[in-house]
C-alpha cells in the first residue's frame, strides 16, 4: 500500500482498530498506525495532512 491507496488504507485500518471511532483519532496517531499496517511500504515523508484527511474520511465511510 502507497499513501495515495486510501480505500485500501481505510479498510485495514477498520480491521486493525475495530471498536475505534475514526472522528476521534488524532493526525499524529493515524499517521502512526499506517506506518505499522502489514503491507504498507511507503516513504512517512510523502504524507501530509491531506492526504491523512482523505484517509480519515474514507475510514468514517466505511464505517458507516
């Protein structure tokens, strides 16, 4: 996964923090728990806030 895969992202990060509310995650935590998702292979420097904006995004769409 690149950061640029954010409905990939999205659906990992729903399995891996199941009973956790995307609204109420922190950009600092988010970006952390990218990193450490098994297949995730990506330079932390291309990530900014928009793009853990679109992730965040597609997290809550997929938990709704």
């Amino acid at each position: 996964m690149k950061w640029t895969d954010t409905r990939e992202i999205a659906l990992a990060l729903s399995e891996a923090h199941p009973d956790t509310d995307p609204q109420s995650v922190r950009f600092t935590d988010l970006r952390d728990w990218v990193l450490a998702l098994k297949g995730f292979d990506d330079d932390p420097k291309h990530c900014g806030e928009k793009i853990l904006e679109a992730i965040q995004m597609a997290w809550i769409d997929e938990t709704e």
